[in-house]
C-alpha cells in the first residue's frame, strides 16, 4: 500500500522530471528544453527575435508543465500591474458586493484585475494603505473616506484613488456619490404626506460622511413643513444593538423610521414583524441603496435609488483619467453627485 503522504507527485516531461511541491518557474522550463533562462522568456513573450519553432516548444512545455506567469515580476518590468484595489469595509452589505461586483466587471472590460480590501471602522486607514501599496496595485477605489495623511501618502506613492458614495472637498481627491441630502429629503416628504408625525432615523456611526448627510436632508424636510425636530429620534448606529435602539424609538412613539441603507431596513422591518407591530399600517419604515433592483428581496421596501452603472462608469473614467497622468500635474478634482429617486414599497 502506498504512503500517500510520504510520496512525491513529479511530472515527466520528455527525458526530464519536475517536481510539483512548488510553483513551475522559468528555469524549469529552459532546463527541460535546453535553454536559456532569457530565451524561454522571450519565447513566452513572443519577441520577434525568437524562432517559431522555438516559440512553439517553450509555449508547448510551459502548457504541459502547468507554468504560470509571474504577474509581479511582469508588472515590475511594465511599470504597471493593471491590477486596481476596492476597498470597503463590511462584506455583509450586499450594495457593497453588488457595487465591487459591477467595478470588476467594468475593469476586467479594460484589461484590469481587481483586489478586494477591507477598511477598518469606516475610514480608509493608513495599515490598509500599507498592505494595499505593497501589492503594488495602478489604482484605488474605495468606498471608505481616507485620513487626511493617508491621502498624503497615496500622492507621495502617485496611486491615483477614487472615492466612491461618500466625498469630502477637503481632501482634494475625486468623488463619485449619491445626492444623499436629495434622497433623504425625499423620504421625509413621503412619511409628512403619509401623515407621519415622530420620524426617526437610524444612521451608520456619525463619522460616516453621507449618515450625516443623509439626515440633513431628513431634517430640511421636516423644517421645510413646520415640522418639530425632536433630535432623541436620531440615532447613529454606534455600540448599542439595532434592537436596542429600535425598542428606545418605539418607546417614543415614533410612527416611521428612515435607515441609512436597506440592510438596516430590513432588519427593523424583521424586529418589529417578531413585536407584532405591522409595518406601514404602525409604522413606516424606508431604506437606502434599493439593493431589491439586484438580489431578490421578500420584503419589497420602499427606498431611495440611484443608476449604479452611471456611478460605477464615471469612477472608472476618472480613475482612468489619472493613470493616464500619473504625475498629477495637471489634475483637477472633480465631486460628482448623481440624482436619486425615490421608489415606494410595501413598507411606506
């Protein structure tokens, strides 16, 4: 009976024998042909300096000895890996996955590969930078807002990054977003003609710059109709469980609640079906992102929409933009803000 642990796996190729315990690399190749190092290179490259039938036996051997190129290597000598980060920072929101989904697609149209990162409590960070530089990626976009010195540092390594649903003018990079104020605002005019009269809303933590901006809206709204603005119904989602905070809103009588985007939406909705409290006849309820365009989604919420392939084909132009002046020298920041609509559900 054979050890199966202690037996090594080879291939046989022609007269030669390589081991598979490690990557196939160059020199493996040209030992098996008899070549340099530099012509197996060449030949994979299809430099005109090569022969046919040469370039036919390297490609031909480097098939069957499963030989993979080094991407790296590749990118080191072409300045460029067309390789672009996408940087967010929970991989349980499904517009997050919807949005980097759409990103790839679109970059691997142009040639470009794309990498996933995740940032830490809401803000692109200067540790996810680091790990992000080092991979030696041509581009960056991302869904969390940088520090100030993170955005310094990205220049000093000429990463060219977009900053996508969020902006801050500050900061002097592009930004492709949502009119959150707009959206917001429009909610708020839906729960005041419904005849709502405590709205509440349940933002993400309040360094998030569109939670703040999205309840600015919310609140212009109901100024706008002579509304009381009672700041106890507005809650950034910080430490306390969703639950938590819904049952400290119901005990204030509230008859409809916005949330910073459809997951928490759903999840209100869900709580208040467990307390009996049917939803819109008690209380309406609204989210943001209208993820129910893409996933299928039981719960059919009222929400506020945007196109998300506009979005996602003006980050990638600007990105573009800047890669073809890496320099920067005469770059012009630009914020662009994309309508929204507002769609009603079941749930307002």
């Amino acid at each position: 009976m054979f050890d199966m642990m202690a037996l090594e796996n080879v291939y046989k190729i022609g007269g030669g024998t390589i081991s598979t315990n490690r990557n196939v690399r160059l020199v493996d190749i040209a030992s098996e042909l008899g070549l340099t190092v530099n012509t197996v290179s060449r030949a994979l490259r299809d430099k005109p300096d090569i022969g046919e039938e040469t370039k036919r036996k390297v490609k031909q051997t480097a098939s069957e000895m499963g030989y993979i190129p080094n991407s790296i290597a590749s990118s080191l000598r072409q300045g460029s890996s067309k390789t672009i980060a996408i940087v967010f920072d929970n991989l349980m929101n499904p517009y997050f996955m919807i949005m980097a989904d759409k990103i790839h697609r679109k970059l691997n149209i142009l040639g470009f590969a794309s990498m996933i990162f995740a940032g830490h409590q809401g803000k692109l960070d200067k540790h996810t930078v680091e790990t992000i530089v080092s991979r030696k990626v041509d581009g960056i976009i991302t869904f969390l807002e940088p520090h100030t010195e993170v955005v310094d540092q990205l220049k000093l390594n000429r990463i060219p990054t977009i900053l996508v649903g969020r902006k801050n003018s500050k900061l002097m990079i592009d930004s492709v977003a949502t009119d959150d104020f707009d959206g917001a605002y429009k909610v708020g005019q839906l729960f005041i003609e419904t005849k709502a009269n405590r709205i509440a809303y349940i933002g993400a933590p309040k360094e998030i710059e569109c939670s703040r901006r999205r309840l600015k809206g919310l609140k212009q709204a109901l100024i706008d109709q002579n509304k009381t603005i009672d700041e106890t119904l507005y809650i950034y989602q910080d430490h306390d469980t969703l639950e938590k905070t819904l049952d400290a809103l119901l005990c204030s009588n509230v008859d409809a609640i916005f949330c910073f985007n459809d997951m928490i939406a759903l999840e209100v909705c869900t709580l208040l079906s467990k307390k009996s409290i049917p939803v819109p006849a008690s209380i309406r309820v609204a989210g943001f992102d209208d993820i129910q365009s893409e996933l299928f989604i039981p719960i059919r919420l009222t929400t506020v929409s945007t196109n998300k392939e506009q979005i996602i084909d003006k980050t990638v132009e600007l990105l573009l933009e800047q890669l073809q002046d890496k320099d920067q020298n005469h770059h012009h920041v630009q914020h662009v803000d994309y309508p929204v609509e507002l769609k009603r559900g079941e749930t307002a």
